[in-house]
C-alpha cells in the first residue's frame, strides 16, 4: 500500500519558537509537496520539489522554508512560528511520469501556535 | 485567472439518500480532474479522475460526470452511506506548469442516520 507519512499529526508550540514538519513517501515519487489548509480557504501551495535539493516556491511561501536531502523525504520548516501560522499542514507526492499526475496525500499535521 | 469553485459549500442528507455536488473551473490548458474525499482530521484520497475525452465514469457508489465544453463537473453519490461524511474536493490540474493543481474549498457532506 502506497503511503506518505507525516512524522506529527498534532503539535502545540509557541510564537517564535523553530518548527520542524517531515514528510516521508515511499513510492519513489520524484515530486513532494507542502499545502496548509484552512477553512474556506481550501488547500494552498507553499513549496514543492522535483528533485532532491530542488525546490520551488508556492503561492505562500512566505514564513516558511523547505529541505529536500534524500528522495524520500521533505521537510517544511516554521524559522519564527507565529499564530497567523496555526493551520493543518498537508504533505503529498506525486510521479513526474504518466499523464494522471495523481497527488498522494499524508494523513495531515495539525499545527496550534500559541 | 484559474478557479475552482465548489458548491454547495455544505450539505446534510439522510441516509440512504441521494445527493450531487457541483464543481465550476475555469483552468486553462486543461489536463484532468480529480474528486479527492477527506476523512475529518484525515489526508484527501483521489476518488476518481475525469480526462477531457470522458463523460462519466464510476467508482462503486460514486459518479463523476464532466462537460469539458461548460467546464463543469459533478459528483453524483448514490444510496448515501453514513461513511459518505466528509469534505469532497474538486481539484483541477493545468496541462502548462507541471506541478499547478488548482484545488476547490470543497463541499461538506454530512449523512445523517
């Protein structure tokens, strides 16, 4: 069974403090991406990565930076969390090939700055 | 500008009942579209995937239509199901731009028993 992991689903931290968010897939999908999502808002493009040590902006980059080592695995980072920031966090992967471009999604990381 | 919009925004219906969501884009090139459904608390999972050249296609319960020409697609649930609770989201992929999906807020569907 495919799967993308989230290493937390539920964190509490306070403003100003360093977050760090990890995503591990293992269906050896080239690309990976870091949406948060509110309500109303539906879900918004932070970063995204093609390959490893490659990243690209999103829509909301701001606030926010990314880490991509190894294949697997895709890290977003909060460098000053603030409460603007409390939202649920949505890691997915997907192939460069093939035409569907399905996007697997990770069970979420809900995230409370206080 | 590319869109995505959803409706309604929320719906409750009876168990064992029928119900049809809409989605609206406006996605230009386009490539395909897909309904994801989201567990509360959960990740979105793909439901089915509509291409340019299909009209309908099924998955169990669910059906998904798409009018390429009016750009509208709808999920159509059948014999509603106390498990069909959850937010059903309408998510455009743009055939420029490989990594632009263009995702809808969502309907959120609640079945009552």
């Amino acid at each position: 069974d495919v799967k993308v992991t989230q290493s937390s689903r539920y964190l509490v931290k306070r403003t100003g403090e360093k977050v760090f968010l990890e995503c591990v897939q293992d269906m050896d999908h080239e690309n990976m991406f870091w949406y948060r999502q509110d309500p109303g808002l539906g879900l918004r493009l932070i970063y995204f990565s093609y390959d490893v040590k490659m990243k690209e902006k999103g829509d909301i980059p701001e606030g926010y930076s990314v880490s991509r080592e190894k294949k697997e695995r895709f890290s977003l980072i909060l460098e000053s969390a603030s409460t603007n920031q409390t939202s649920m966090y949505l890691c997915a992967s997907s192939s460069a090939t093939g035409d569907t471009g399905e996007l697997f999604f990770g069970e979420g990381s809900r995230l409370t700055v206080l | 500008k590319n869109q995505v919009e959803q409706s309604p925004q929320s719906l409750i219906i009876l168990e064992g009942k029928n119900c049809t969501l809409q989605c609206n884009y406006t996605v230009s090139p386009f490539s395909n579209l897909r309904w994801y459904k989201q567990d509360t608390g959960r990740g979105p999972v793909s439901l089915t995937i509509m291409t340019f050249s299909e009209n309908t296609k099924s998955n169990g319960r669910y059906t998904a239509t798409l009018d390429a020409d009016t750009k509208q697609s709808s999920l159509h649930i059948t014999a509603s199901q106390l498990s069909d609770s959850a937010s059903y989201i309408c998510v455009v992929r743009a055939a420029s731009g490989t990594y632009k999906y263009i995702f809808g807020t969502g309907t959120r569907l609640k079945v009552l028993a």
